[in-house]
C-alpha cells in the first residue's frame, strides 16, 4: 500500500476542518474541542492536535489529509505533519481582524512548501468579508518567487476544495493528462 | 521502536490545557519514539513553558520559585534572552528538531548532576553499593529530521470545435481571429474603463437587458438569465448603437443576477471568441500570465489549469503551448481570450523571452498518482 499526504493549515476558523469533510472518502476524525480562550469567539470548537480525512485512490494508493492545529501554540506540530507531504493547502479567513499577517505567518512557517511551488492558497469568508480582494493576496505574494494559485472559496463546498487540489496537482506537473 | 531498557525523559507541561499536552502526547509517543514522555510537574525533570499563554510570565516566575534548578524550556513567539544555564528560550513555530535538542540539552545538564551526585556519594561512602540504575538517552545530536468542468454541449458553447491551423496558412489564419469591439465583451470592457476613470457606477444600454456596473463593489447586475443575454454576445454586430450612462447610484439587487466584473467578462469573452483569438494576436509570441485565474469563481475551460500552471512557470506561445501539453489549439486560444479581457494575460514584450525556447515539461515523480488523483477529484 502507497501511502502520501496532503496538509491543510491556516488560522483559526478558516476552514480547514470542513474543507477536509468536503472531500474525505471517510468520515474524518476529527479532534475538535470546545475552544477554552479567545478562539471560542472565533470558532465554537478549534482543533486540538490535528484533523484527518482520507482519499481512496483506485488500487492501493490513498492519499491522506491532514489539517494542523488552527491555534499558534501548536504550531510544532506543524513540522511533523508536512515532512513528505505532497503539498500544503493554506486557508486564509478573510473575516479575521489581519489576514495578510495570517498570510505571512503561514508562509513563513511553510517555506519549504513554498520554495518548491508545492502550495495553494485558498481564501474564506470572502461572503461575509469582500475585503481585501483576490488580487490583494496576490501583491502581498509577489517577492515570493513563484506565482501561487489564490482562490476564492467555500469549504462547504466539494467543487471548490477540488479545484484547489486540481491547481495544486497542475503546479506541481502541468503535464499532467485530464 | 523504543529501547525498554532505556527510561524516557519526563517533562511536564506547566500551565497547558488538555489540548496542548495532547498535542505534546502525539508528539512524544509517535514521532519521538517514546524518546520523552509527558507526566505532571512533581515527578518531572524538564519542564516546558508557553509564554504567550494568559498568564505565561507569571507561570515562570512561581514555577521558579518552587523549582529553581529545574530545567525549562521557555517558548513564544517574540525573541526572549535568557540567561541561565538550564533555562533555553525557543521561538515558535518551534522546529521538532529544535525541541528534541533541547530536551536534549537539558538532560545533558541531568546527567551531569547526576554524574556528580555519584562521585559524591562514593567519596562519601565508598563502601555502600549504589542502586543499578537504567542508563539516560545518549544525548548524541539529533540527526533526525524531524469550478466547474464543462460539459460536452458547454465546451461547444464556449471553445466551439474548429481544428488546428497551420500558422503559415494565411486562410486557415484568417479564420482565427475576432474582434471582441464588435461584441458585448468590447462595449463591457469599455464601459468598466471608463467608469474606473470617473469612479462611478454604470448602466450599459443596448437591445439587451439592462447592465449595472457597480464599480465600488466589483459587481455587475444583470436583469436577464443567462440564456437570454448570450445572443448578444456570440453575435458580432458593428452597428449597435451603446449608451453608457454613469450615476452615483444603482438600482436594487432584488431579482438581478450578481456577477463580479472580472467573472462577468471572463464569460462574455469565452462567448465571443468560441476559441479564437482577438484580432492580432501573435501566435508566435510568449505569453505570460500576471497570475491565476481565480478559477473556483470563473468558468473553467478544459485544460485551463494546465495552461494556467505552465503559463506562470514561463512565458510559452500559444501555439507552442498547445504543442508542450498535446491539446487541440481552440483551448489555448480561448483560455487566452478571456486570461487577455481581464488583463491577465498578454505577449511578452522583453526581448529575452523569445532567445530561449521554453524548456520541455518536466514530468513529476509521482505523475502516475497525480493522475489518479485528479481523476478521483473530477470523479
């Protein structure tokens, strides 16, 4: 059995919990709490150690999803979970009070994803938050070195969460036969 | 898998909530092998402190009066100097290699205490025989490193089905090209100009449903569905006569489809062209992409992404493009109408993007699985 791994990370109450039941062939595991401090505000339950869903690909190949803790303090198990990973899906919320120091965070905490081009951004709440706009996340990312794949999503939706895998799929090997 | 015979370091949490330690579990247990193991504070030997919980400042300094030689590792998110000998500071995100070696460190520090207690109490009592005690870790250095598809009858709504040309063929050339000023996208795209210049909303009057362009929220408002608004723009008409008025105001949304401007174009202009290209348009030419597309709000075109991917990579010709991914030239020429309505898309205009020929796509180690990956995704 082959075995490779998708992360998905971001802040607090950006989606990543329902981002990986979006896609999950299994009903995921997920270790949400009841938030005991200022993330409560944010979110009724935040991640405790991490969130897991699971793609079955046909023969033995699956590909498993992981999303990190959303709160800071977590954040060493950040390393654990991206060590092999075939690429990182960064969510933004855009309702959050900074979403470019969430952006810049992130990326700082993920270079290794970034220099390799191994990673897509999606952007949340953008319905509740129509700013700052698509085209602002991509000026903050122009002294990144490659152009990153932004999008405008919702992490209820199964279409959306796909085209954000699809566009990471296509970075890594534009090659790739539909 | 753990030596049994070696008994793991203990460190204690010291203010951290059920889910932070569970957090620490996973982290000992899976990925340190059960190197460490996470108890209370009494029967701990190490101790770890997150500064930046409420509190965490004052946790330190009880935590010091009650243990004052107990190593501890101090972390936050903003650089700490700490200057004592078994206290370290790490900074967050914390590394796992750099945790390790600082749990590392500091039970170097219980070794040698206990080193010297030995020496002690056999200089003390040389004839007492010791307890046989499990041996520490070593603490040798850490090396371990830690949108939409379309479908068949869309696609020749969109793309249309004419085959590839030959670019030295002046008739099958004359066939490619469009004029998008002769359409609905021209007489938007005009209007979006000019009210982005004044900064006032517009309504662009014609013989279709009245159109709104609310320029501070991005928006358009269209009083028809889709069905009725594309005849007027797979329909070339040089004569129509185009009224833009501009106002302060807007009408309601109440009953009017929403677009955003850059969708909105996007779609007219996949209308218009039906996988051909504006007119003059260099098929021999790098194009560049700015970036991508906002895809999950855009209608997708068969191999945009593929497109998208290679275009941000590096400048390629259209008609190179088609060539480097094996896919019939009317989805590059469409993806790169409506890439080029929204000024995302142009030719290059430096001179070094044409000395090179753009490289051949390098296939990735896992192409097979990528494959069937996004097979599953489009399922």
């Amino acid at each position: 059995m082959s075995d490779y791994k998708i992360i998905f990370s971001g802040p607090v109450g950006a989606g990543k919990t329902t981002a990986i039941q979006s896609i999950s062939d299994i009903l995921p595991v997920t270790t949400d709490e009841q938030a005991s401090d200022m993330t409560r505000k944010m979110k009724n339950g935040t991640t405790v150690a991490m969130d897991y869903g699971l793609i079955k690909l046909p023969g033995t190949e699956r590909i498993h999803l992981y999303g990190t803790p959303g709160q800071e303090r977590f954040d060493f198990m950040w390393e654990i979970l991206t060590n092999g990973g075939i690429g990182l899906v960064l969510l933004i919320n855009n309702q959050r009070p900074d979403p470019f120091g969430d952006l810049h965070f992130f990326l700082n905490a993920f270079q290794a994803f970034i220099k390799q081009g191994k990673v897509v951004i999606g952007v949340t709440q953008m319905d509740q938050a129509d700013t700052p706009r698509i085209e602002d996340y991509h000026l903050q990312l122009e002294n990144s070195g490659v152009k990153i794949p932004v999008f405008d999503i919702d992490a209820r939706i199964k279409k959306d969460v796909s085209i954000l895998l699809e566009a990471l799929l296509y970075s890594l090997d534009p090659g790739l036969e539909e | 898998m753990s030596d049994p015979q070696v008994s793991p370091i203990r460190v204690a949490a010291i203010g951290m909530d059920q889910r932070q330690r569970n957090a620490l579990v996973m982290l000992f247990g899976n990925h340190c092998r059960n190197r460490y193991i996470l108890v209370e504070e009494d029967s701990s030997e190490i101790c770890i402190i997150d500064l930046d919980l409420f509190g965490g400042e004052r946790l330190w300094q009880e935590f010091r009066q009650r243990h004052p030689d107990r190593p501890l590792i101090l972390a936050s998110l903003k650089p700490r100097q700490v200057e004592n000998g078994h206290t370290l500071f790490v900074k967050k995100p914390i590394p796992v290699i750099q945790l390790m070696s600082a749990i590392d460190q500091l039970s170097q520090i219980l070794n040698n205490r206990a080193a010297e207690q030995k020496i002690e109490a056999a200089q003390n009592a040389e004839t007492t025989p010791s307890e046989p005690q499990h041996p520490r870790h070593s603490v040798s250095p850490v090396t371990q490193k830690v949108a939409s598809l379309m479908t068949e009858a869309q696609e020749k709504v969109f793309i249309g089905t004419s085959p590839d040309i030959d670019p030295d063929n002046q008739a099958q050339l004359a066939k490619i090209y469009y004029d998008p000023q002769h359409y609905l996208q021209g007489h938007v795209q005009q209007a979006l100009n000019q009210a982005t210049r004044y900064n006032k909303n517009v309504t662009i009057e014609g013989p279709w449903p009245a159109i709104d362009m609310i320029i501070a929220k991005q928006q358009i408002m269209v009083d028809a569905r889709e069905k009725h608004l594309r005849p007027f723009c797979t329909v070339p008409d040089a004569t129509r006569e185009v009224e833009l008025q501009f106002h302060e105001q807007h009408k309601s949304a109440t009953g009017r489809r929403e677009y955003s401007i850059y969708a909105f174009i996007w779609q007219l202009a996949l209308w218009a062209s039906r996988g051909r290209l504006p007119s003059g348009t260099n098929l021999t030419q790098p194009i560049y992409l700015r970036r991508w597309p906002n895809f999950s709000r855009l209608v997708v075109t068969p191999h945009a992404l593929a497109i998208a991917a290679l275009w941000t990579r590096q400048p390629r010709s259209l008609i190179d493009t088609a060539k480097s991914l094996g896919i019939p030239q009317r989805y590059v020429f469409a993806f790169y109408s409506a890439a080029n309505a929204v000024q995302l898309a142009g030719e290059t205009r430096r001179a070094v993007d044409t000395l090179l020929e753009p490289p051949a796509i390098k296939q990735a180690e896992n192409r097979g699985l990528f494959s069937k990956l996004l097979s599953r995704l489009r399922g």
